[in-house]
C-alpha cells in the first residue's frame, strides 16, 4: 500500500513512517517542518526506496494538489497537528489554523483527488486524534467511542473540530474515512516539551523536575510504537466511517509516573540517586484535566490489536534511549520554548 503521512516528521508520525516501511509499504511523508519537526527521527528510512519525503503545508492547498497527483497514495494518515496544551494556552490560534483549517484543506484535496480516480473503494482517510477530546474523567469509567466530547484546553477543542470536520465529511460526501482517538504516547524520540522527556532530561542535568499541582492528574499510557502498529491495522481493516480509542491500559498518576522515571535513572546513574529529590511542585496548568483513560474493547475485539509494551517496559526502553542518544536531544533543546514553561496565562 502506498501511504501519504501528514506530520510524518513528528513524534507520533515519524514511528508509524518507520513502521509503515518496515511492513513493506510505500511512504510519502508530507510536513512543514515547525518547530517540533525532526528529520533525524527517519534515519533508519531515508535512504529506503519505499520512502519520499515532501516538505510542505497542509494548508497550502496547491502543494497538496500536487503531491496526490505525483504519488497517487491509496490512503491517507492524517496527524499534522499542533499538539502541546501548553503552547495552546499560550498561543490558541496557531492550533485553529493548523488543527481545524490545516485539516479542511486537505480534507478537499484529498476529496478532489479520491473523486477524481472514480471514488476507489480501497481509499483511506485516516484522521488520527486524541483522547482529550472527551473532556476529564473522575475516579470512574473509561473514555468509549461514544464518549460525549467535552474539550477543556483549546488544543483539545482544535483536534475535536478536526474530529467533527472528518465525520461531516465522509456523512456529507462519501468520503471514505477511520478515524482513531488515543491516550498519551511515550517513548524515543518524544519532543523535548512533553512530560516524560522533560523529567529525564531535568534528572540528567540535575534541575528540579516540575509536577503541576499535587501530582494527582491521571493518564493512560501508550508506547508510541505500540500505536504505530495500531494506527496501521485501523488503516488496513477498520470499518468505513468508524471510529477507534487505543489505549495502553496504563493508567498512572503523574506523580507516581516522576517517581518511576526516577528510580530507573537512580538504577542506571547511582552517582546521582536519588533523582526524587529533585521534584519540585509547581503552579497547576490552567484548565488541567484530571483523568483520562482509554476503553480499547472495540479495537481489541475487532481488528485483535493490544498494547505489547508495558508501562514498565516502556519507561526502561525510554529513559536508555535518552540516555544513549544526547546528540539528538541536546541539538533540539534551543528550539524555541522548549526548557520554559509554557501555559500559564490564564
């Protein structure tokens, strides 16, 4: 199959190109290059025949004219985004643009194109989203397909419209879509902003490690090659206009997750355990969901994909990667925002 991956220079994006090629299909990998971008994720494919990259915008509607035209994919995966809550605080209408109308606009390309081949049935759009587009849990219960949407940052109401745009148009055109909503991703090569590099890297360096609020927030963890592999298998066999969660079945408070990372590293840099000391508490994000936690039944029961990695397993094989790769984290460390905190305005 040849595939046309929106943002595949990302975290999340570059593991389902690696994978994706691994499995033998062909790639185009379509991005802009923002700030969270990283070309050195494709090493182990860029000189792959199954591999080409296009740099461009999704909401640049000739450019993606062109590349449908020059590739001919047979299906889309779609996760371009924005996607750092804090920055969406900070700066709400960079995510609108890239989120909401970055996706219309290849919504219509990809509707021009699939039209203009005769509606093949084989065609995909795969648009790929998140959990926080439900809103929080309390102690109870797990987020399902038909979760109400309640998005409490405007990150997570971005990628909700982008949600709703897919659906309106496979209902209102024929367009033939899947659509995937995960929990939070971990592993190598995870942009140095989010959580659980921020911990490690804080720790390396022996700076306070931050931990909003009490610690108490909630969420289910899945190792992003775990995803990649279920991105893939929703592409190939998930039914037309259906919606799939993928969750790791990891659910962890925050505080206790620092803690973990901690005493990996304690483990693998005596020198300087331990690492908890350097937990520091800090002013609570604005609008900080409480818990979110995935119900995989119907991926699992349909298409027979489960998380492989535990949590365990998976915080180990992260906090080696970065461990053993400061070259790639160091050079993105002086992109901008990145070791600042972010989202406070309030």
């Amino acid at each position: 199959m040849k595939l046309l991956v929106t943002g595949g220079a990302g975290f999340i994006g570059s593991a389902v190109v690696r994978e994706a090629v691994r499995q033998g299909h062909a790639v185009v990998n379509l991005d802009a290059l923002t700030y969270a971008a990283c070309l050195d994720n494709l090493a182990e494919v860029a000189d792959s025949p199954l591999y080409a990259f296009e740099h461009a915008d999704i909401r640049d509607r000739a450019a993606l004219d062109r590349i449908f035209a020059e590739h001919a994919p047979e299906a889309v995966l779609h996760l371009a985004a924005e996607s750092h809550v804090d920055r969406s605080i900070d700066g709400p209408g960079t995510f609108i643009d890239t989120n909401v109308t970055g996706t219309y606009v290849l919504l219509e390309a990809a509707r021009a194109y699939w039209q203009g081949n005769g509606r093949p049935e084989a065609f995909r759009f795969h648009h790929v989203s998140t959990d926080e587009v439900f809103g929080s849990l309390g102690a109870e219960g797990r987020f399902t397909e038909t979760s109400p949407y309640a998005p409490n940052s405007p990150y997570a109401a971005s990628k909700a419209s982008s949600d709703h745009l897919v659906r309106a148009w496979h209902e209102t055109y024929g367009l033939p879509v899947v659509l995937s909503n995960c929990s939070n991703n971990y592993g190598p090569y995870h942009f140095p902003e989010k959580l659980i590099p921020v911990v490690i890297l804080n720790a390396i360096a022996g700076r306070e490690i931050p931990v909003y609020g009490s610690g108490e927030n909630v969420r289910d963890w899945l190792f992003v090659e775990d995803h990649a592999r279920a991105l893939l298998t929703v592409l190939r066999r998930g039914a037309v206009g259906r919606s799939y969660n993928i969750g790791g079945e990891a659910e962890a408070r925050n505080i206790d997750l620092v803690r973990m990372i901690c005493r990996l590293l304690d483990a693998r840099r005596p020198e300087s355990a331990p690492h908890e000391r350097l937990i520091a508490h800090v002013a609570d994000r604005p609008g900080h969901d409480h818990r979110y936690a995935i119900d995989p039944s119907r991926i699992r029961d349909e298409l027979g994909w489960r998380p492989e990695v535990t949590l365990e397993e998976g915080l180990a094989r992260t906090v080696d990667w970065y461990l053993a790769n400061p070259e790639w984290w160091q050079a993105l460390q002086q992109r901008d925002g990145v070791g600042r905190r972010l989202g406070t305005v309030a």
